[in-house]
C-alpha cells in the first residue's frame, strides 16, 4: 500500500524529494486525485501529495495574474476570479467524472501539469500559454524557478512550456502564476441540427473561417447529443453542432445575427445564458462519455479539417462513438463496450493528416501494457530522455507515467 | 561584456574548415573573404561587432543537419542567424564560430485555409507571411516593429512580440509546428497542422531559445481572420500616473485592446517632429488604444474607453474617423526609434517589463536614474502589457558615453526586477542582458535551464556567450549531489 507524504509547503517538497532521491525511492506525484488513472501507472510505494499547497499566495485583477500554490483547488480559484468578472480562459475541463475522481478536488498544478484545456483553446489558447511562473522542485531534490508574474517575458527559457504537460515528471510544483482575462459579459450558442460528421466539421471550419471569433466549435453526433442534460440540446433528437459566441453584449448579439445569416441554409436554433454555459461545460468535461464508465476513452488531436475523416477511417476498423471539439481538432472517442483499446487502429486513423492519440481511460493492465502517449520518433523520443535526464536524473518523479524509462 | 576565449586552434585550421564547409554548400554558400566576412559582424544590437571565421548559407534542411554534424563533431561554434534584426545580440558572431545563415530559407510552402495556417520556411519575413493571406483576409498576428525585415525563424528564435501581443499572443501562442535541427544532426519535427504536444512541449521549449538549442528549418503559424473593424484613440493626459490608472482602469472594465501603447514627452515630441501625426504636444503621457472587432463592438468599446478616459482626467480625446486617420496615430508611435534616432546621435534601446500598476513609479525613478548619468531618456511603452522601451539617449563620439549608456540601462532593468517584473520582455537576453540574469534568477535556477541546453547540445556549441553568464560544462552539470538518506520530517503526517 502506498503511503502518502503529505507536503505543507515548497521547503517540505524540496526535503521529501531529496529523500526520495538519497533513498532511491520513487514517488508519485499527486494535486487532488481528480484524474486517477490518466497515464501509465507509476509503480511508487510514495506518493507526494501537494494538495495541501492551496493557498491563492495573490490576485491582482488589473495585473490579470494569479498566484496560487500548485495544490490550490480550481474551484476556489473560479470563485475568486468570478468575483471580479474574470477567469481562466483556457476554460480548464473538470475530469473527474469521465475518469472517476472526487468532485471539485482538481487543483490548478493539476490541470498545468496536464496541460489541459476547454473548447475556448481555439480562441484564447491552452493552459500552457497562461502559465506564465513556476516554482518546484526536480527529482534533484532542488527547488528552483523559472518566468515571473508579467506575461511579457522572455527571460531565459520558457520552463512553464516545457512543465506544462509534463505531467509531474520533471518537477513537482509549489507555486504557479497564471495569466488571468476578463469574464465574457454575453455568451450565445447557435445549434446546426442534423449534420452528419463530415458535413459539421465543414460547417464548424465555415464558422472557424468568418471573422466572427467564435470561442467554441463543437459537434455532438446524434447519440452523443442524445446523453445531453441540456433539454434544448436532448431534445432535437438528432445531431447538434454548436457554434459559441461570447464577447461584449452588443457584439455578441451582432455577431450572432451575422452568423445566423451566414448558416441561414441549415436548420438551426440558439442556445441562452445558462443552457449554453451547461451544454460547453459537458463538451468541456466530454461529460456525455461519464455515462459510459466502462467503455475505454480516447482524446486526439488532429487538424481540424481532418477531424471527421480521421474518425471515417478509425471506424472502419473499431466501433466507437465521437465527440468533436476546437473545430473538429479535438475528437473524445468511446469505443465501443468490450474492446480493450484498439491503439494501433487508432493511431493508424491518424493517418497522414496526423496529430497525436491520448488514451484517456482504460484499465490499469491496458495501460501498462498500450503506449498511452503517442509513441515519438526516435530522435524525439531520445531528446526527451535526455530532457528528464536533467530534471530526474534517477528517476524519482513519477517514472514511466508519459513514456517508459522517462 | 566578455565573450568566451576564441580557439585559436580553431581559427588555425580556417581553410580546411572553409574546405569543408563548401563540400556540403558548393559555389557561393560559403563566405570566407574577409572584406565579405563583414556586413555579417554584427546584428541590431551594433554596439557589439565580430566577424565570424565563416558564413555558410545552406538552402536545405539535409545540407543544415550535415554542416551541424561536421561541426558538432569538429568542435566548431555555430551561431545561426535569420535577417541579423536581434536587439539583444543573439546573432552576434564569434571569431571561431560559422555563422550560418538561413536567408535562403525564403519559400512559403503551404497555405492552408482549411485550417487556418501557414508552413513557411525559417527565412521568410514576418510580413510576408501576412501578403501572402490577406487577399483572403488573413494574417499573421505578431508584428514586431522590425517584421519588414525579420524573419519568422528568427521570431521563434525570439518568441517575438509587438503591438498586438496584449490580445493576440507573442510568437509562442501562435506557432503550431516546427522542423529543427539538432547540433547533431537529427532532424526533429515538433507538433504540425494540430494543437498541443503530445509529450513534453518542445515547441514551447524551444521557442524563445535564442538559437541555442537548434536551428530551425521549417515553420507552421496560425493564421487569423483579419477583424471587420478597427479603430484607435489618441488620448493625451498631463501625468503619467493618470495616463497609468487609465490603462489599469480599461483593463479592469473588462476590455482587452488590440493594442495600448504609451509615449512620454520626449517620445512624443521626437515623434511629431520626425512624421507629424498630429501628437498633441501640450501632454506629459500620450496612449494610444486601439479596438477591434465587428464594427459594432468596436463603436461600443470607443465609447465605453472615451468615458474611462474622461473619468480619468485625459486633457485630450480623439478617436480615429477613418483608417487613413488610425494609421496616422499609429504611424509616430511606429516610427518612434527612428524618430529618437533623429534628437540624439546613438540611442540604446532597452526592454524591461513590470507589472502595470508599477509604471508612474518606474517613470519616476527612471527621470532620477536620467539625472544621475546625465543622459536623457525617451520611453515608448507597451502599456497594456508592462513592456517597457526606455530609449537611452547618448553618443558613441563621446568617451564613455556608451559604457555610462549601458550602465544606466543595467540600473533600469535592474529597477525592473526589482518591481516585480523582469529583465527582457520580447528582445531577448542574448550578449546584452547576459551578465544580468544573476538578478531575476539564482545558481540552482539558471542550472536547471543550462541542463536543458544540454539535452540539445551537449558540448555546448551552438551559439555558446549568449544568454548564460556563466558556461558549465554538461558532465558536471549532469552530477547528482545526494544530501542524506532520512526522512526529515518525523512528525509529517504520513497517510
């Protein structure tokens, strides 16, 4: 049974660490446990919890940063930013459901290390590009840090690039600042309903090419929309393909008539306030696939043109079920019940337009023994060992959870 | 400012090299005449000057892995250079080092509208990536003041800013993918057509390094619609602290410009004088704040900043009536450096950022530190993002106006640290801010950022001087120190 080090501040990290490291013990890196069983399983009979790094250290609203400890939860953070009409605007997705964790336990280093990010990532990029300062300590057991509290900054090299989905193998992180944007005041959802894959991923990539800045472009396929808790989404019984709007009020009303007129040659309907935060909050979390708890999960990245296509070719070789995000760039797949992961036809669905294939959930043998992470050429694959190298040398942080040996 | 010792070894063995060189970049890829040798000497930061041992100038990505190979292997410096506009040095040659040039490099090869980006080749301009879309109402978002002549590479090279970079992104948020080439000569390609790594973020990694951890042969950007509307206000105000709560009172309305720039008195002066945009010259702090969007948005958001800047105390509002009259406002601020260039023989440009709310004091201190060296001092400044662009006025004719220069400039950046912001905010650290990073950051910090050089480049060979004040090697670098093998903290709560 693992035991947990449960760290109070940075200089405890740094002393756990260098145990860890004098002892030849290592450790699993955990912030709130929301995502369990993302990744390869690391075998550590530790396990390092940051979740106690909570405190938001500093919000400074007309800087538009924010300071917090690696473990401060999201939902605190949300709170506190809500407060003053802002908020992360990478819009991070909340896990937990789809892979089983507890509710509101997700932590802001959490979400960094993953680099995970919401539909708003077309429009206002990822979580690595609001991570703007880093404190942590390397699996040299030293703590060091990198960047500032200014977004503008190109001091030395980007260490939050390179920490940002590197999910707690370099270095466990203390303190993190993250850039922070003024709250939308209006939000506006038109619905297109009834395309198929390939006609919604042309139309999302219509909507994509207007200049009215859509900050969400999603695809529920039939049955997809069918498992929706949005009864305006549920209801139309059929395909929906979502196009967000948000900005000020007046603009977001223009745009939304623009765009209307655009589409004028589709059946369509729009969404308000609350029922479209809801429906982009379930794309976000792709929450319709938590209904299906035993069904194996996969999340690609693809160019968004490519999308449906990349989808046409995998489903040649393996049922599944698809939910398209960021213009068809993102595709959740569930595959369908019994298979154990198909990686090789998904991987080769990618075909020559490429990207890169994430299992998301599956079970811990699966995972042990399929790539989770998309396999890299070898020189790719060698630099990154030697970039761990330098963090982890003996291979303390959370070993083998992106790639084997790293 | 020390550069490392050149090789003389290596200098010795200059025709064999320059021998070498030509066998894998035949005919006139090779410069080795010295009288050739010396447009190359120095880049935008041309108080510092070097010729190198030899130009190459390869024309693909085969003859570019090659030349690193054979000088990976050699133990020959290579410093890569894009069109030579780095402010910061980081193209600066060294005595023993090739300098490799990727100007031939200057074919777009792909437009893809489908998914709105751009694959160009590391030597093509900033600019030209936006001509070649903008009949289709695209461009390129960054736009460096140099992106006329810079190029794209070397923006990754830099993670470029420029005016829009508050709303838009710098080069960073607007890169998809690169080609690379390692100082061994691998070529790795680092993301494409798609978002996000799907291992560690390389590309991120990689942009803003300065040319230290490979050289760059291909380039994917994103592309964005051009917004239908677009316009600016000039407001002029009587203290730079007004012309401050204006800029953090717009940002805490909820509004994000596409661009908020600021001048000060001497900017503005040498800027009307130099192009007469029509500055009000009776101010102390000029913003310029520009909207876009629909043209509905961007006549509510006119409105709602004239109202904050009213409130503010602004002596002077206007509010550009056509594009020609917005390019106007834009056009003194655009030609600021040159305009400054015109007031005084030799000008040092710096580039600290802080935090916004810190600007009035910044200004404040920085008229003392103008004092105390008994140079003037002119400020542009990216104002909705705390980048700083004190323009230290001097002359190189004069003795030991330079070095009283640089170490007003040193005492500038140092005041920017020391607010909370940091050292260089889009034109690198290079040769010039070099010897400074000691201030943002400590021993432990700085080697766990040379370990990454290391994982690229092992004996340290590309453009080696820059950025790291002080070079370690990578085996001592590599040395793991284990301090004790007990737990510390007994009492811990252990679950």
């Amino acid at each position: 049974m693992a035991e947990t080090l449960r760290l109070a501040n940075a200089e405890q990290v740094r002393q756990a660490v260098a145990w860890a490291l004098a002892a030849g013990e290592p450790l699993e890196v955990v912030g709130g446990g929301s995502k369990p069983g993302l990744g390869r399983p690391v075998s550590a009979r530790h396990r390092l919890d940051l979740g106690h790094l909570a405190t938001i250290v500093s919000y400074e609203p007309e800087e538009l940063v924010l300071t917090a400890g690696a473990g401060a939860r999201l939902c605190d953070i949300h709170e506190a930013l809500a407060a003053r009409d802002q908020e992360l605007a990478f819009e991070p997705p909340d896990l937990a459901p789809l892979l089983g964790g507890p509710p509101d336990a997700a932590t802001i280093g959490g979400i960094l290390a993953c680099n995970l990010s919401g539909p708003r990532r077309i429009k206002a990029g990822a979580a690595r590009d609001h991570f703007i300062g880093v404190k942590g300590v390397s699996g040299r057991g030293e703590a060091f840090k990198s960047g500032g509290r200014v977004v503008k900054n190109v001091t030395g090299y980007d260490m939050s690039k390179l920490l940002a989905g590197s999910h707690g193998t370099l270095a466990a992180l203390t303190e993190v600042s993250v850039r922070v944007l003024p709250a939308a005041e209006a939000t506006r959802t038109l619905l297109l309903l009834g395309l198929d894959d390939d006609a919604a991923v042309a139309a999302l990539g219509r909507a994509a090419r207007t200049p009215f800045e859509a900050s969400g472009l999603a695809h529920l396929p039939a049955e997809v929309a069918a498992l929706s808790s949005v009864p305006e989404v549920a209801a139309h019984r059929g395909a929906v393909t979502a196009i967000r709007l948000e900005g000020p009020r007046e603009s977001v009303a223009d745009r939304a008539q623009s765009l209307a007129r655009e589409f004028s040659d589709l059946p369509s309907a729009s969404l308000d306030r609350e029922a479209s935060r809801a429906l982009w909050a379930e794309v976000r979390d792709a929450a319709p696939f938590a209904a299906w708890p035993d069904r194996v999960v996969w999340r690609l990245a693809v160019p968004p043109a490519a999308g449906a296509e990349t989808v046409a070719r995998i489903k040649a070789q393996v049922g599944c079920t698809a939910l398209y995000d960021w213009a068809g760039g993102l595709i959740w797949l569930a595959l369908d019940r019994g298979i154990e992961a198909a990686a090789e036809s998904v991987r080769a669905g990618l075909g020559a337009p490429g990207g890169h294939a994430l299992l998301v959930r599956a079970r811990a043998d699966v995972r042990r023994r399929v790539p989770v992470f998309q396999p890299q050429a070898p020189a790719l694959a060698a630099l990154s060992a030697r970039i761990k190298d330098g963090f982890d040398p003996k291979r303390i942080l959370n070993p083998g959870r992106m790639y084997e040996g790293v | 400012m020390r550069m490392p010792e050149p090789d003389a070894a290596v200098i010795g063995r200059k025709p064999a090299i320059v021998a070498a060189l030509s066998a894998i970049v035949p005919g006139e890829g090779v410069i080795a005449d010295e009288d050739a040798l010396k447009p190359y000497e120095c880049d935008g930061l041309s108080a510092y000057r070097q010729p190198p041992l030899a130009v190459v100038l390869p024309e693909t990505a085969d003859q570019v892995a090659r030349l690193l190979k054979l000088c990976d292997s050699q133990g020959i410096n290579v410093v890569p250079r894009g069109a030579g506009t780095s402010l910061s040095g980081g193209a600066l040659p060294l005595a023993d080092g090739v300098l490799l040039g990727l100007g031939k490099f200057n074919r777009i090869l792909d437009i893809d509208y489908a998914n709105r980006c751009v694959v160009a080749q590391p030597g093509v301009t900033n600019l030209a990536i936006t001509q070649a879309v903008e009949e289709e109402g695209y461009y390129y978002a960054p736009d460096p003041s140099s992106q006329i002549s810079c190029t794209i590479g070397g923006n990754v090279a830099e993670n470029s800013g420029g005016v829009h970079c508050l709303k838009y992104g710098l080069t960073t948020n607007n890169l998809l993918g690169l080609e690379m080439v390692l100082m061994n000569g691998e070529v790795v390609r680092l993301g494409g057509k798609h978002l996000d790594a799907e291992g560690y973020d390389i590309l991120g990694l990689v942009t803003g390094s300065e040319g230290l951890l490979g050289v760059i042969t291909e380039v994917t950007v994103r592309i964005l619609r051009r917004p239908p509307a677009a316009r600016a206000l000039l407001i002029g105000f009587s203290t730079n602290e007004s012309a401050g709560q204006c800029v953090a009172k717009v940002i805490g309305a909820g509004i994000i410009p596409g661009g908020m720039e600021m001048m000060d008195r001497p900017a503005i002066h040498a800027a009307e004088d130099f192009c007469h945009p029509g500055y009000p010259l009776d101010v102390e702090a000029l913003l310029i704040v520009e909207l876009d969007g629909t043209q509905a948005e961007v006549a509510e958001l006119i409105e709602r900043v004239r109202a904050i800047a009213e409130a503010t105390g602004a002596v002077s509002v206007r509010a550009s009536e056509s594009e020609a009259e917005r390019q106007r406002f834009w056009a003194g601020r655009k030609a600021a450096f040159p305009a400054v260039g015109r007031i005084s023989p030799d000008y040092y440009c710096m580039d600290g950022t802080i935090p916004r709310g810190r600007l009035a004091e910044v200004l404040a201190r920085m008229q003392e530190l103008s004092r105390e060296h008994g140079l003037r001092v002119a400020n542009v400044f990216h104002a909705g993002d705390g980048n700083l662009h004190p323009l230290i006025l001097y002359d190189a004719n004069v003795g030991g106006e330079l070095e009283k220069a640089e170490e007003m400039g040193a005492a500038i950046l140092k005041l920017c640290v020391e607010v909370g912001g940091v050292l260089t905010g889009e034109h690198g650290v290079g040769v010039e801010k070099r010897d400074l990073m000691g201030v943002m950051f400590n021993d432990t910090d700085l080697d766990h950022q040379q370990r990454v050089k290391c994982a690229f480049d092992p004996a340290g060979r590309l453009n080696p001087g820059k950025m790291f004040p002080i070079l370690h090697r990578c085996a001592e670098l590599g040395r793991v120190h284990v301090h004790r093998g007990r737990l510390p903290f007994p009492d811990l709560p252990r679950f």
